[in-house]
C-alpha cells in the first residue's frame, strides 16, 4: 500500500502537527549552528487504517553536507516500509544501499511500526539513542543489553526485533543524540529529557517535540543536528475509516 502525502518541515524550529488514525503525531528539528539543513531526520505515516510506520535517524556528523546521505536513507525506509517490509527487513535493505551508496558513510537509526489495534510498537535499533515512553504509570527508555551496530558499520547486520505493548494515551518519544547530549553529558541529557517526557505526558494539549525542544534549552544555537518526534496513543479503540478519508493526506516528515 502507498503511504499518504507527506508533510515536510526542514527549517527548524516548531515541525508538523497532526493526526494519523488517531494518533497525535509532532515532530521538530533543529539544526547545527542555524545551518539550512543536516543529518538528521525523522518520518511518520500510515500504511494501513491500523498501523503506522516510524522512523527516524541520524548520519554521523552535522551540517547541510550531510543532507544528501540523509535524503536517501529516509527515502529508501520510506520505500521499504510502504511496500510492507518489516522494520528489520527496510533495515537490511538500507544498510546495503547504503554501503554501496558511500561505505565511508554511517548512521544510526530506529525503524518502527506502531500498531495501534493490537496497540504494539515493533522496532529495530541501529545504535540509536533508546525509545522513551510515558504512560500513567511513570516512563521507561527501551534499552536493550546488545544494541545493534548503526547502519554502514558492516557489510551485513541481522537486526534484533523488539515487540512492545503500548496502552492507550502512551507518549512515545524519538530522538537523536543532538537532543541527549546536547551538552556533552549524556547521562545529565537523558535524565533531563525522561524529566520532561514525565511532564509533557501530564500535559496533553501541549505539542510535546516543542515543549521538550523548549525544555532541552535546543531553542539557541545547536552544537549538532537534533530531531524529535512524539506519538501519543488514542484513548479508544481506532474507529475504521471510509475510502475516502483514507485518501486524504495523513503523514509527518522532519529533517534537518
């Protein structure tokens, strides 16, 4: 199935704001030193009435030179992931474009499907910074002992899928490491952002990735490219769409 039209926002600042069946989906990016784009990036859409496909990611090193690698790993997930491909297999899949597109290039990323019928998010990890979810029994980062390798470290990788159970009215945070260690300390960094995710959950009617931007003091100049997007769960089940709503556009992009 094709995914919707997509929404894309890459100058910084506040990013899209919108709702895929019935998810709160907001994204913002940052760039480093007020560049005009980046590394990084970050990607929702739907692909189904009940699941939506997220991804986001990060090329080493910053700046608008690494626009063009950015472009082509977001797009080439993107490809993958509409045409049904599990998070592990659009990981496969990148890693080889990715070698033979520059094997000096590397990056990491999370590739996840977001189910929101069987409320389950199933997602892969390339040496990124952990998921970090908020419910209304406090929050977790979804760490694993052995992270996989980021993508173009190897010739080959067998990513480890991870299935996660997500209650209703869940907020979901992705990030890149511009964020958590936007100061250099990335234990400091990651308590200051499971601080603000805590709050941002009590907060509903806020636009969580700009309250955590604002909370992560990532409104000034940026040591590094940095990109948020937030998911929060629908409090009730996923009511079925007509053909015609489904045609209408219902995605999110972001990239720095």
């Amino acid at each position: 199935m094709e995914s919707r039209d997509v929404i894309h926002h890459g100058d910084g600042g506040s990013g899209p704001s919108t709702r895929i069946n019935g998810a709160g989906i907001n994204t913002c990016i940052m760039h480093a030193d007020h560049a005009a784009g980046g590394g990084d990036w970050c990607e929702a859409f739907a692909i189904s009435d009940d699941v939506i496909a997220l991804s986001i990611g990060d090329v080493c090193g910053h700046g608008i030179e690494k626009m063009g690698v950015m472009e082509a790993l977001r797009d080439r997930l993107h490809v993958a992931l509409a045409q049904g491909e599990s998070p592990a297999d659009a990981l496969e899949e990148t890693n080889r474009f990715l070698r033979a597109y520059d094997d000096d290039e590397n990056a990491t990323a999370i590739v996840a499907l977001l189910d929101l019928g069987r409320r389950s998010l199933t997602f892969v990890n390339a040496g990124h910074p952990p998921p970090l979810m908020a419910g209304p029994y406090g929050a977790t980062y979804l760490e694993f002992a052995r992270p996989d390798v980021p993508i173009g470290v190897r010739a080959a990788i067998e990513p480890t899928t991870h299935v996660i159970s997500v209650a209703a009215s869940t907020l979901i945070v992705l990030y890149t490491d511009g964020v958590s260690e936007h100061e250099r300390e990335p234990l400091k960094g990651s308590a200051e952002l499971y601080a603000a995710t805590v709050v941002a959950y009590a907060l509903p009617a806020t636009h969580p990735a700009i309250f955590l931007q604002e909370r992560m003091a990532l409104t000034g100049v940026n040591r590094d490219d940095a990109a948020i997007l937030t998911v929060r769960m629908p409090l009730s089940p996923i009511a079925r769409r007509s053909p015609s709503a489904m045609r209408r556009a219902d995605s999110a992009r972001a990239y720095a």
